[in-house]
C-alpha cells in the first residue's frame, strides 16, 4: 500500500514538474514574439521618421538622415539574404561569418550617426561628414557585394537544376511519344514484270543474282580430277597383258 501511494505522490509531481516546464517554455516563447514584434514596430517607426528627415531636413542633419537609412536598408537586406540562403547552401556560412563581422562596424556607424543627430555644432557636422560619407559607402558596398553574391550563387543554381530536369523531361517525352520515331523502310521488294506476248522470249524474265552464271559459260566440274599417283621403289611394277 505505502509503494502505491509513493508511485502515485511521484508521478503527481512529475506531473508538476512537466506543466512547470511547459508554462516556462510557452511564456518564453510568447515573451520573445512580443520582443520580436515591438523591436519590428521600433525598427519601422525609426526608418519612416529617418526617411521624413531625409526629405524635411536640409544640410548635413538631412544628409546624416539618409546616411542612417542608407546603411540600415543595406544591412537587413543582406542579413535576410543570407540568413534565408544559409538554410538551403550550407557553403554561405562564411559568408555569414564575414557579414557579422561587418555589422559589428555597421552597428558602430549607425550609433555614432544617431548621437550627431543632436549635435547643434553645424561646422563639427560639415567637418565630419566626408569622412562619415566614406564608412557608409564602404560598409554598404561591402554588403551589397555579399547579398548579390548570395543571390547570383541561387539563381545559379537554380538554372542548373531546371536545365537538367528540362533535359529529363525531353528525354521521357521522346520515351512516351515512342510510337512517333521514324522506322526504317521494310517494303520487300517488287516482282519482276511479265514480258509483252510479242517478244522474243515467251518466258518471263527474273532478275539476275549476284554471281549467277551466264549460259556461255562452261559449268565448272563438280568434283576436281584426281592426279597422278606417285610411284615407289618398293611397289612391283605392273605386268603386261598377254597378246594370247
């Protein structure tokens, strides 16, 4: 009796312990898709409000605005590139290496870009942004090197496959359409034509065979005439007839 009540008290708090670990990993799970979702409503409230000041701003705060949304717009459409690729080519995962590395500057740009937006010093501004300019170009170009080479390496890809699977389609279709391959000519041939009553010869004329023999020629003989015999010392020699 008491094993039966430590069998039952033990598979109770199991129990417990199960449901405890579900409602951790539901309420992790729920918690990191609110995370998700607000940090991509943050994302796209802070594009549209750079894109405004890209266009409502003039002089170097308009131009920091669209170096921000230049470098950020580059920058997820590479990770989303690669991020999706990576699952189908396992090759990319250098690739993907090499774009963290690169994010790492691109996060470090976009701060400092963020911070001089407030910065009321206009000529610290002009000063800096050449420079600034230039990080831009090369981390962008560096990640639109990155997303069409992901790109171009799939659509690659893909017209390999669809040149072989169209080069396997056509030959199962001449393999079904089996019926439509030319056959070779099987006619025998005709028989020879009756000669006119009028002619010559009254029999009808066949067509002559390879190798047949002319009748002016002589028949060879059927078996070849043996030779003279060889005569030796030892064999008598043949006696004469009697004349009587």
């Amino acid at each position: 009796m008491e094993a039966v009540i430590a069998v039952i008290v033990l598979l109770f708090v199991l129990c417990l312990a199960l449901g405890a670990y579900a409602t951790v990993k539901v309420i992790g799970a729920a918690k990191r898709g609110v995370d998700r979702t607000i940090t991509q409503a943050r994302r796209t409230v802070e594009d549209h409000t750079l894109r405004a000041k890209s266009f409502a701003q003039l002089g170097p705060a308009g131009e920091i605005a669209q170096l921000r949304l230049a470098l950020r717009t580059s920058m997820r459409a590479t990770q989303e590139a690669l991020h999706a690729g990576v699952v189908a080519d396992e090759s990319l995962k250098e690739s993907l290496g090499l774009f963290q590395r690169l994010s790492a500057h691109g996060h470090e740009l976009d701060g400092e870009l963020k911070r001089l937006e407030s910065e009321p010093d206009r000529a610290t501004l002009v000063e800096r942004l050449p420079s600034l300019r230039e990080r831009t170009e090369r981390i962008t170009g560096s990640a639109d090197s990155l997303r069409w080479a992901a790109r171009d390496r799939a659509r690659r890809f893909a017209e390999d496959d669809l040149d072989s699977l169209s080069a396997q389609i056509g030959v199962e279709a001449g393999a079904l359409r089996h019926w439509t391959t030319p056959e070779t000519d099987k006619t025998p041939p005709s028989w020879p034509e009756a000669p006119a009553a009028d002619g010559p010869t009254a029999g009808q004329t066949w067509p002559e065979a390879p190798g047949a023999r002319t009748a002016d020629e002589p028949a060879p003989p059927a078996i070849t005439p043996p030779g003279p015999r060889p005569t030796y010392p030892w064999q008598k020699k043949p006696r004469p007839e009697s004349m009587t």
